[in-house]
C-alpha cells in the first residue's frame, strides 16, 4: 500500500521548470510537444494520462504540440485554460495580461463556462479589468523573443519599457508621464537595458540618470 501510495503521489506530481530573469530554455516532453519557455516563466508538466496538462504559472511560453486526436492538451494559467489537440500557439501569463496567440492549428480558450475558438494569426487577449477580446497581431512581433529581440511599433514608451523590464533585473524607470505617453517604434535586443533607456533619452531629450539599482529616465516635474 506505502509503494502504491508513493507512486500515485510521484504520476501526480509535476514536473517543474523554471527560467530566470532573461533566460530562455526548450523542453521536448515524453509526447514530442516541444515548449519554449521565455524569461522570468513557471511551467508544471504532469504525467502523461489520458489529458495531456501543463500549467504556466507565471511568464509565456510558446507551445508546438504533437498531434493526437485522442488525448487533447491542456494548458491552465490562472482561471482560464487553453485546449488544443495539435498545434503551436503562445501564452502568456501575468497580473496585467493573458494572451493566447495562435500561429497554426486551432485552440479553444475556456473561461467561466465559455469557449472562444480561435483561428490562425488571432490572439486572445484579457487583463483583470475584461472578460477578453480578440486582435490579430503581427506574429512575427509576438514570437521576436526567441530570437532575443524586442518588436515595438508605436508602442507607448512606458508600455514599452515595462516589456523591457521583464528582461532585466535592473529596471528602466520613467520619471516624466508626458515621455511615457510618448511613441516608440524599432527592433531592440532584450536585456540591453542600458541601450534602451540611452535610446529614449536621446531620442526625447530627456535626462538619464544610472544608478546600481535602475536606469532612470525624465523628471517627474516634466511635463
């Protein structure tokens, strides 16, 4: 009975994984579903069963799952879940966002007894504010950090520089709420903080200040 005990409890515990602040790392799981894990990002993976599951409890992954028909996978990440049978898709999971971008197949997001069935190229989006919505998203900009780089277009810069922040662990501080109003589009290398905060400074004439514990850019008296 203690040996039969000891296993159940082994099948029904995860397997955890983890990435740190501006790391990255590939799992291949028992089924061939491969996931990429982005920064700062929490992954459960439990036994394969009839139900393939995983929970992303904090950050974003992106999800390539081998075909089965018969044994859907399910991805859980706070309230909602994500079911596919076979596909590549990435979610995201945070306080201020849950995005599920589909880049091929299908997916069904389930929320307080509601499925919203999503289309390649579609990105579900909610935050704690919206039962949730759907855009269509470049993919090319929702997929840029495998690469390691950050797609910005017209984004406004204090939205932009908290997408930064999550590469580092030494944050960009924006001083002046007019510059973090203001726009900001190009190509950015994640982790190169210090470039970034340079770029904005420069780029609005803004005072920058470096300290050991942020990059701080404006004044709060600007306006």
């Amino acid at each position: 009975l203690l040996v039969s005990l000891i296993g159940l409890q082994w099948y029904n515990s995860p397997a955890v994984y983890q990435t740190p602040v501006g790391g990255q790392q590939v799992i291949t799981l028992a089924d061939s579903t491969r996931v990429t894990l982005n920064t700062g990002s929490e992954l459960l993976v439990y036994r394969m069963g009839k139900t393939r599951r995983a929970t992303l409890v904090r950050g974003e992954a992106l999800f390539d799952v081998a075909h089965d028909a018969d044994h859907p996978f399910i991805v859980k990440a706070g309230k909602r879940s994500v079911i596919v049978r076979g596909t590549s898709f990435v979610v995201r999971n945070d306080p201020q966002h849950f995005n599920v971008s589909l880049i091929t197949g299908r997916v069904e997001v389930a929320y307080n007894d509601k499925v919203v069935t999503l289309q390649p190229g579609q990105r579900y989006r909610a935050n704690p504010q919206t039962s949730g919505a759907i855009d269509r998203p470049q993919l090319a900009m929702v997929t840029a950090w495998r690469k390691g780089e950050l797609m910005l277009d017209n984004m406004r810069v204090g939205d932009a520089v908290a997408e930064m922040n999550r590469y580092s662990a030494k944050p960009i501080i924006i001083r002046s709420p007019a510059l973090a109003n203001q726009r900001i589009s190009g190509v950015f290398r994640t982790g190169e903080s210090a470039m970034f905060a340079n770029t904005i400074a420069t780029l609005y004439g803004a005072p920058l200040n470096d300290t050991a514990r942020a990059w701080t850019v404006g004044s709060a008296g600007a306006q």
